[in-house]
C-alpha cells in the first residue's frame, strides 16, 4: 500500500498545486510555461504508474475489508461512471451540458469516484477512490473561485444540441468499451457480476 500512498501524494499534491495560483504563476514566470508544463506531466505520469503498480500489489496481497456493499451500489455504480463518461466528454464537445455543469471533467471525476466508493468497501479502495473524491470536491471550490466564465468561453449554451448528442454518443460508446474490454484488461477485475 506503501506504493499506492506514494503515488495519491504525487498525482494529487501536483493537481493540488495548481490550484495555489500565484505560486503556480512564480513557478511559470521563473521556469517558462513549456517546462513547468512538462514537469507537471511528468509527475502526474510517475503519480499514476505508482497508483497503478501500488493498487495492483494491494489487490494481490489481499483485500483489508471495511464494510460489505450491497449488490444494488454495483448496479448504481454502473450507471454513474456510465454519467461521468458523459459529463468527461461535454468537456470536450462545449454544449448545454458543459453550459449547466460549468465544469464537465471535475464533475464527471467526482461521479466516477463517488460510484467506485459505492461499490467497493475495501481499504485500499477507499484510499484510492475516497482521495480522488476530495480532491476534485477541492478542485471545483478552487474553480468556482476564479473566473472560470471568461476562460471557457462564458456562461452562455451554444444554440442546438449537437454537442450534446454527440457527448452522450461518445461518452457512451467510450464507456462501452471500458466496460466489456478494457475495465478487465487494465484493471483485472471484470466491472460486470461474472456469472458462475
């Protein structure tokens, strides 16, 4: 779990420092915005593959149970990640959604965790999923306290509702195939009940 701990403290610390916006500009100013970007690249990079090497070493030396969920939080953790997927890609595709959530990526973020700490009561779990939770509940004061209008292109929906559709379709088909391949593929566990 050492590894796990290791990798939340890098991926979230680095977010966290953006969001502690004149030491991120003095960072920018004294470095240049290329490299202050690729070092925080990096280190989200080496964040994650800790995570991910240190979740697996968890998973494999034994769930530290909490609490039992029950059967219904997976079958409500479906359809939430299957919301966040949605929410992630009205980030991309501007939109009466992206227009309502203001801020599409942390709220898809937040559903994503929020799901997976439904359907899992282990401690490692809860670590895991709990702290990217907190962060992106931080992340959206921290946003909600700056002027995010005039950096996204104001507050006002673009007319009709192509992006819209097109963000339900893509979010969707993407959450499809995290589903039935990749879930299984990446994480080893099955995000589907396997039947006996």
């Amino acid at each position: 779990m050492t590894l796990l701990i290791l990798g939340l403290v890098v991926v979230l610390g680095v977010h966290c420092f953006s969001m502690v916006r004149g030491s991120r500009a003095a960072l920018i100013t004294r470095v240049g915005e290329g490299p202050y970007k690729g070092i925080y690249s990096l280190l989200s990079m080496v964040g994650i593959v800790l995570i991910a090497v240190g979740y697996g070493q968890y998973r494999a030396g034994g769930y530290i149970p909490v609490w039992d969920p029950p059967v219904w939080t997976r079958h409500l953790a479906l359809l939430l990640v299957w919301i966040a997927f949605v929410c992630v890609a009205a980030a991309y595709l501007p939109g009466r959604i992206k227009a309502r959530l203001k801020h599409p990526m942390l709220a898809g973020v937040k559903i994503w965790a929020l799901a997976h700490l439904l359907a899992n009561g282990d401690l490692g779990s809860i670590l895991l999923f709990g702290s990217i939770l907190a962060w992106a509940v931080a992340a959206r004061i921290s946003v909600k306290r700056r002027d995010v209008a005039a950096q996204h292109g104001g507050t006002a929906a673009p007319a009709g509702w192509r992006n819209d559709i097109l963000a339900v379709v893509v979010g969707t088909a993407i959450y499809l195939v995290f589903l039935f391949w990749l879930h299984p593929w990446l994480i080893g566990v099955p995000a589907l009940p396997v039947r006996a």
